[in-house]
C-alpha cells in the first residue's frame, strides 16, 4: 500500500466518508488516481466504494490483509513476541499460526534460538525462518490465499502432527467463549493443531480482550497461557486466581 493511500484510509477512518473531490483537493492528484487509490483500498477490503466517494468498512466486520496487520499495533505485538520468546527452548517443535505477531516472534527466534523445528501456514513466517540455517521450518499444504494455506487439506496435514507448543493469535478474546475468529478456515486451523500440542499460548495485544467473533478458536480450558502486552482491567478478568490459564503480560 503506497503512503498515499494509508493517508486516505485515514482520512475515511476519521470521516467515515469521504468524496473524491474533497481527496482530488486535498492531495492534489487527478481524479483517476484518487479513483485507483480508492479501488487498491477496496480490494483490500478496507473501504467500499460509493457514488462519488467511499465510506469505511467496519473494522469487526472484514479480516485485514496480511500486510495490513503487520502495519498495526506494531510495538504491541514485538512485546507480546519477546514475552512468547521465553516460553520456546532449543530443539523443541513449535506451531506459530499465521498472524503478524507469531510473523514477529518468528525473527526472534531466528536471531536467538537454535535447532527449532515450526510449523506454520504461513508462508511470509516461513520464509522469514528459512532466511537463516539456525532452525528448520515446516509450511503446512493447502489453498493459498492472502499470504497463508487453510482449508481441509490443511486440517488433515496438521491433525497427523504433534507440536510442543503452539502459539496462536486470535481477533476476539471472551471470558467465557475464549478466542475466536472472523474467519473459518483460520479458526479450523488452529482447532485443528491445538489437538495435538502439549502446550498452547494465546497471544494478542490489549485491545482483543472482550470481543466475540463467529468461529471459536480455542475454549477457556484449552488454553494454557493467555500473553499480552499490558495487564488488562478488572472488568476483563475479574478474579486472576479464577483461571484455567497463566496470565502474561509486560511490566513497564
């Protein structure tokens, strides 16, 4: 996405609407090339389009591409990754899913563990851990789309497979639902490899808390560690000594 067009999106972000007058005004470019930025945006599933103008998508709404997310919250997700660090030793089979944080974790791994063998479905985290010969890494099959594999192809690779340690991330995290997500081939993904792991971690930064989504990824009781970027409130989590999991945040 060219920095032009992070502008407009926003722009609309604050807005809701914009027209293209208003965008040919403001940044001073003809209307065919606001009317390209404004498609780029829309095939991105970020804004749609309307007669002479576009409103915003509702971010609960659509799942952001890969190199959207990678954009956001970026120092949230490298203190959730140096937290998740220290739960992986050397020569021990992990699973990172196919988030930017677990893309994030995957090149701290690469600069200070050895001998890991991960498996993933994603195929920006895997090439960002073949880019050294420190650790092995494992790209699971399946239908590509947006950057990673899903569907039951994927789900019959993972289900023969066993893991140390999986680290997952989610859209939405409830108290009594758990984790969960937007979309059903992601959710069945990590259902799926959440069988067959000793240990599971669930990693999101602040702001997934209280939220649920369509597709349960994983219940209350099957997750052994909940790591974040910051203590959540009271109101989130009510009583810590409650929980079926340990709760990991960072200390500033």
């Amino acid at each position: 996405m060219k920095s032009r067009q992070e502008a407009i999106l926003n722009l609309i972000k604050r807005k809701k609407y914009i027209s293209v007058a208003y965008l040919v005004e403001k940044f001073h470019y003809s209307e065919s090339t606001i009317r390209r930025d404004l498609t780029t945006l829309e095939k991105l599933n970020l804004i749609k389009r309307t007669a002479g103008g576009a409103i915003l998508v509702k971010d609960d709404l659509i799942e952001p591409p890969h190199l959207v997310k990678y954009k956001t919250n970026i120092e949230e997700k490298r203190l959730i990754a140096e937290l998740a660090l220290d739960f992986i030793e050397d020569y021990s089979t992990i699973f990172l899913d196919a988030s930017s944080t677990c893309h994030f974790l995957a090149k701290k791994i690469n600069k200070s563990r050895e001998n890991i063998k991960i498996i993933t479905p994603s195929l920006v985290t895997a090439l960002e851990i073949n880019s050294s010969s420190r650790n092995s890494v494992y790209c699971v099959g399946g239908l590509v789309a947006d950057g990673k594999v899903g569907g039951p192809l994927s789900e019959f690779l993972l289900s023969e497979l066993h893991v140390d340690f999986s680290f997952i991330s989610c859209r939405g995290f409830d108290r009594s639902f758990g984790a969960s997500d937007i979309l059903e081939t992601e959710a069945g993904i990590k259902k799926t490899i959440l069988k067959n792991s000793e240990k599971i971690a669930l990693l999101f930064d602040h702001s997934k808390f209280n939220k649920r989504y369509t597709f349960q990824t994983a219940s209350i009781h099957e997750i052994d560690f909940v790591i974040t970027d910051r203590k959540p409130s009271r109101e989130v989590i009510s009583n810590e000594d409650e929980m079926n999991y340990e709760l990991v945040y960072w200390n500033e």
